[in-house]
C-alpha cells in the first residue's frame, strides 16, 4: 500500500480565487473538495491578498497537501 498524496490545485484570482483539494492512492485520483473565495467585496487590492493568503494557509493546515 503506498501513501495516500494530497494535491492543492489553485486557480489564481483577485476577484475569485478557485481551488481544489485532490487525493492521490495507487495512481487512482479521488476529488476531496473544491470551492472559490470570493473577494469582490473587497475593494482594498492588500485587503484580498490577505484573505487569499489566510485561506491558502487554512486549506494547507487542514488538508496537508
């Protein structure tokens, strides 16, 4: 059995920001999760590059890709 591979894909945005957690075991991919962050709201261009680092960061402690 080998070990399980946790891939973050990111689809880099300032407006909306996608990604997708994958799951690789044996060559076989499995889809974990996948979302978008929305920063539209935001109107401070430093403002969303720190939510887009705060989310990155959760989603790299959480999943441990």
């Amino acid at each position: 059995m080998t070990k399980e591979r946790v891939i973050l894909g990111i689809d880099p945005g300032t407006i909306v920001m996608g990604y997708g957690i994958l799951h690789v075991e044996d060559n076989k991919p499995r889809m974990g999760t996948m979302g978008v962050i929305q920063l539209n709201k935001y109107e401070d261009h430093y403002l969303r590059l720190k939510k887009i680092f705060e989310r990155v960061l959760g989603l790299i402690d959480h999943y441990h890709p």
